[in-house]
C-alpha cells in the first residue's frame, strides 16, 4: 500500500501543480510561440483555447488521485491508529477523525501548497517540460472529461435555465503588460522592439500633463542672440 499511496500523491502533486501553472501562464506567449511550428507550442496553444476541458481534465485526474491516496493511507494506518485508541469512548469515530486529520495535513502539504508555490513561479517552464504527461492525460481521461462537462451543460441549461458557452480567448491589456514584463526579464527584446517603452505606453491613460511638465525653476533659458556654444552648455 506504500508505493500505491506514495504515487497517487506524486499524480496529485502533479495535477495541482499543473493546474496553477496553467492559471499563471502567459497566455500571449503561448499564443505567438504557435506561429514558430513547434508541436509543443500548437499542444499547448490548444490547451489555453480550450480552458473548460483542460481545467475539468486536471480535476478528475487529482480527485481520482486523492480517491486511491486516501483509500492506501486508510488501510495502512487503521491498524495502528486503532491500537492507540483501543479502550477509547467512540473508539470508529476517533480512528476517523485521526485519519481525516492526518490525510488532510499530508494532501495540503504535499499535494496543495508546496506544488502550487513551486509551479507558480515558472509557469511556462513547467508546462512545457511537463507537455508529454499532460498530453497522455489528455487521452486518458478525455471520455469522461466529455461526459462530466456535457452533464454539467445540461444541468445549468434544463434546471438553472443558464446559458453557457466556452468564451474565445480574447487578450487585452493585462496580458500585453505581462508580455512585454516577460521580455524585458528574460533579455530576448527584439530590436527596435523596447519593452519599458511599449510597457510605458500601455499605462499612458493613467499619466496626467503635469507629470510630463517640466517646473519653470529648472528650465534653462538662452537668449537668441547666444550662439550654439551657449545652447550647447546650457544642455
């Protein structure tokens, strides 16, 4: 039961990591990197266009995880839990609560925080190494990934009377403020193209005349009649 419950987390850890990743990406990036050819740039183009699928993909994956993870851990430490309560008052509801204690410690530990930091910070590094196993995960899980998002459409429609479709994806400000952020950090600038500048023009609504003005103390005037020496020490 070890090695079934030290791997149902190890695809829990994975499945929550990706899903962080997945939310923190550069969606821009991914999108002008298609236009390069790479398989790995058209799979994960696919992905960000088609957030419903691969969010829901990533769901069924890690509570299947979780499912195997906590059934492993129930019969590893149910014995052991239950000869340190023997005796007790309601001896089945403390072995519950002790395993619910420490199976929840374990899975917000090692499966929910540690991965979603870790992802976080490299998103478009993480999905991109980890494009294989997603893909695999993408086939595996594709049929009831279609049957979980149908149901769901048709339960919103026939009884919450809500209308749902996947919205296309439409970048805007935001994303171009990340973009050329992203630019600007990793060096690769191309020339003629000035991130700061560009990143600048994206928060000109926000600039007023007055930050632009120079105060009258410190503008330095030359007379006509001085030459382009003057002019040229005076700047």
């Amino acid at each position: 039961m070890i090695p079934l419950a030290l791997l149902a987390l190890s695809f829990s850890f994975l499945f929550s990591g990706l899903e962080m990743a997945y939310l923190s990406v550069d969606k821009l990036w991914i999108a002008l990197q298609k236009e390069q050819g790479s398989w790995t740039d058209r799979w994960l183009n696919k992905f960000v266009r088609h957030p419903t699928h691969f969010l829901s993909m990533l769901l069924i994956g890690n509570t299947l995880a979780l499912t195997v993870y906590v059934y492993a851990m129930t019969s590893l430490t149910e014995e052991t839990i239950r000869s340190q309560l023997k005796g007790f008052w309601q001896e089945d509801l403390l072995v519950f609560l002790s395993q619910s204690l420490i199976n929840t410690l374990i899975v917000l530990i090692l499966a929910e925080f540690i991965p979603k930091n870790l992802f976080r910070f490299k998103p478009n590094f993480s999905l991109r190494i980890l494009i294989i196993p997603t893909i695999v995960f993408h086939y595996l899980l594709h049929i009831p990934v279609q049957a979980i998002v149908s149901m769901a459409r048709f339960f919103l429609r026939k009884f919450l009377r809500l209308s749902y479709e996947e919205k296309k994806l439409i970048f805007g400000r935001p994303d171009l403020g990340s973009y050329f952020e992203g630019l600007k950090s990793s060096g690769k600038e191309n020339e003629g193209l000035d991130g700061r500048v560009l990143s600048n023009a994206l928060n000109f609504d926000k600039v007023r005349v007055r930050d632009c003005m120079v105060p009258r103390t410190e503008i330095q005037a030359v007379g006509r009649e001085g030459g382009e020496n003057t002019l040229k020490e005076a700047v």
